[in-house]
C-alpha cells in the first residue's frame, strides 16, 4: 500500500515513470526525502537548514548497509547505535569533523529523524529502521557502490561475503543499477557484475554467480553494464545453459536469463524437411505412409514468435481466422460452446482474447519458451498469418505427421530409443533430476 500510495503521488504530479526498477526506487526515495525536508524546514523552531536529496543519500546509503549487515533480520538499530555510527560516519572522510563537533551533528540528525522523518522512523522504544525493507534494501546499494568509490574491493568484499544470502540478492541487484544507471558509470556497474561473474560459490550453489551476474544485465541492460561485460555475461549464460555438468536447474534458468537478455538462437525459424514414405505409427507399430513430403518447425512456437503475430495486428485482422475463429474472438462464439469448452471460455471474457491466456504469467511468459494459453483458433490464426510471412502454406501437423517428424520411421518411443532417458529431454523429470 505504501509503495503504491508514492506511486499515485508521483503520477498526480504529472511524472512520468521510469521503466527501469533503480530508477523507480530513487523517485521513490526522492520524494519521501523531499517530503521529510520540506516538513523539517518549515518548523521555524528547528532552526536549521534541510539536508537536500543527495546530501541525505550520502547519510541513509551507508546506514543502511550498516544495517543489512549488523541486523539483517529485524532491520533495527537501537538509538545509541545509531547514534554512535552517525558520530563515526560525520568524523570520517566524507565530513571530517572533530569528535564534539560529529558529536551534536548526530544528535541534530536523530532529534530531526524522531520530529520528521517518513523514511527513517522510530519503531517502538529506542529502535529505530527504515519505513520499509524495500528502502532499507535499496539505500543499502547506494551505501554499497558509496564503499567502492575509493576502493572497489570494499565493494567486491562485501558482496562476495553474501553472494548466495537470498537477503541480499535484491541489495546486490539494485547496486549495479546505481552505479550503472544513477551515477551512469557503466564501466563502473560492468566492473562490479563481472567481479560477481568470477565469485567462488559452495558446490551447493554452482552457477549461482553466473545467474546473478545475469540477472545484472536483466536489470540494467547494456546500457547501464557497457557492451564488453554485457557480452561477457551472455557468453557465461550460454555457456552454462549448455554444461550438462552444472545443476540441471542452473542450465534451465541460464538459458531463460539468456533469453531475458535479449538473445534469440540463430537457428529459431528453422524448419526441418521430412521426407514422403512408410512409417510405423502408434502403440500397435501400424504401417502407414506420408504420402507428400513436408517441412516441420525444428522448436516449438515460442512467445517471442508468438509476439511478432500479436504486435503485427494478428488478433485484430479478420483475415487470419476462420469464421468460427473470428466469432470465438469477438465474443458471439460463447453461446455455441458446451461442456468443457463452455467452462473454458468463462475463463477468457472478450476482452482477454486478444492475446494468449497466461501472456502475462511469468512462469509461462520466457521469451524462447513455448507459448501456451492459446486455443486451437488461435494457433490457425497464427499459422495463417504466418503463411502470408512466408508465402506458403502453414498449418498445424496431422497426428500422423507429428509423429513421423517425432519418432522416424521405426515407430520408436522417443525420438533418441525406446528407453526414457531424462537427460535428452527437457522436462520436469530433468530439471527435478528424478526417474
């Protein structure tokens, strides 16, 4: 409720959102920091100047990594803590003071949290915490890239100590966004992404740096990473999306984080030609014949083809679909259907049939994964507008032509033999490692 309550404020003032995820936690923090300084400075009885945004960052970043490693769990400090790290932290490098003088700054800065803060409050009796983990997590990544300015093994230090901590993954994540996007020193961000790329894991977590190092270049993109360490990560995801020694688990998620990335295989289009001829089709190894030769894609349709047809307009150009297609479409099919398909259409109202039913599903929506959620309509829709793509004919396989191009032509139970053999196969068998 927070977070969104900031974000209708942020658009009630006609801003316009950032897409990327350190981008929004910065307005984010901006306006609480805004709002904190606005009420300190309009008590004439304080007496004394607000902090502007960026002079508060440079205070609530390194607090908030103090924090995250001191107190992970509960996210507190008690107020002679804080007090005495804000003491530390006004003597140090950045501020420079003599003891007395860093003394009173830190008891100015925690009478002013206790009076005005909705960011950095009192919670209960002396303890004090970030309004939210989300701001602790995110401050924290500024303190993090902050500790790196002078010496980025600071940086690489503190992150290597809690590489595989699930509670620091989002703090590691949104540091690369700030150094990458907030400061805009991709060269910087590139350099920290890389390090993490080279990190030592325990064999229980093999591969996990590189699908960290991933999930880097998901977050900031090139842009934010620069070319050179973004090339680097897509290679190390290509690489162990291919390692048939690496986890199981850890090639599937390289190979989604690679597709996350923007990386396509060369060979996505391709169609293999399966020749005219006897084959022995079913459980009772029948003879049949495909009497004409025909072409079958070499993968399954994925969303990323899918979305070529969705954004060229397919769902809205009556020319793809057939007649009973074009009425399931537009909403006049419902009162023909019955039974199971009656119950399925409740599920898909009008206007949710304008693209596949679980697009939006992050367990199903992978880019080189295979689209699903989409009815038989659907897929003659795709298959036309395709076909004007290609100038030929397409359509769904037959059930013998499916099989032809599965399983050969002697009727075998696999496509590699008639023994189940779970690492030739992606399924849940494989990536759960059981028989």
């Amino acid at each position: 409720p927070l977070l969104l309550t900031i974000l209708a404020l942020i658009k009630r003032q006609g801003v316009e959102l950032p897409k990327s995820r350190i981008k929004l936690y910065d307005r984010y923090l901006e306006t609480l920091i805004d709002a904190w300084n606005r009420a300190s400075a309009l008590d004439k009885s304080a007496g004394r100047e607000s902090l502007d945004y960026e002079a508060t960052l440079e205070v609530l970043g390194p607090l908030a990594l103090r924090i995250r490693e001191e107190n992970p769990t509960a996210g507190l400090l008690s107020a002679r803590q804080l007090q005495d790290w804000l003491a530390e932290y006004y003597t140090g490098e950045q501020w420079g003071l003599k003891q007395g003088p860093a003394r009173e700054k830190a008891r100015e800065f925690l009478e002013n949290v206790r009076k005005y803060s909705n960011l950095l409050i009192e919670r209960g009796e002396g303890q004090f915490g970030f309004i939210h983990l989300t701001f602790e997590e995110a401050l924290a990544a500024y303190g993090l890239v902050s500790a790196g300015q002078i010496d980025r093994s600071k940086t690489f230090a503190t992150i290597q100590g809690h590489l595989t901590d699930p509670a620091w993954r989002e703090t590691i994540l949104l540091s690369v966004g700030v150094a990458g996007l907030i400061n805009r020193q991709p060269l910087a961000a590139g350099e920290i992404a890389r390090a993490i790329l080279g990190m030592k894991c325990a064999e229980e977590h093999t591969g996990y740096n590189i699908l960290l190092a991933g999930a880097c270049l998901e977050d900031v993109g090139e842009s934010g990473l620069g070319r050179t360490a973004s090339a680097e990560i897509q290679s190390a995801l290509m690489d162990a999306m291919y390692n048939r020694f690496l986890p199981p688990v850890v090639q599937r998620d390289a190979g989604f984080s690679l597709a996350r990335t923007g990386w396509i295989l060369n060979d996505l289009d391709a169609w293999i030609e399966i020749p005219a001829g006897e084959f022995l089709y079913g459980d009772e190894k029948k003879k049949e014949k495909i009497e004409t030769p025909f072409a079958i894609q070499k993968y399954p349709v994925t969303n990323l083809q899918f979305k070529r047809f969705i954004d060229n307009g397919g769902y809205d150009k009556q020319e793809f679909w057939s007649a009973d297609g074009w009425v399931w479409r537009t909403g006049t099919y419902d009162t023909k259907a019955t039974g199971i398909t009656k119950e399925q259409l409740s599920r898909r109202p009008v206007e949710k049939r304008h693209e596949p039913y679980y697009w939006h599903d992050l367990k199903w929506n992978n880019p080189l994964a295979p689209v699903v959620g989409v009815t038989c309509f659907e897929a003659e829709a795709y298959g036309n507008w395709l076909a004007k793509q290609l100038g030929r004919p397409v359509r769904l396989p037959t059930e013998q032509e499916w099989e032809r191009a599965a399983c050969g032509i002697k009727g075998r139970e696999y496509a590699w033999g008639d023994e189940f053999d779970r690492d030739k196969v992606n399924c849940a068998a494989f990536w759960e490692q059981k028989d």
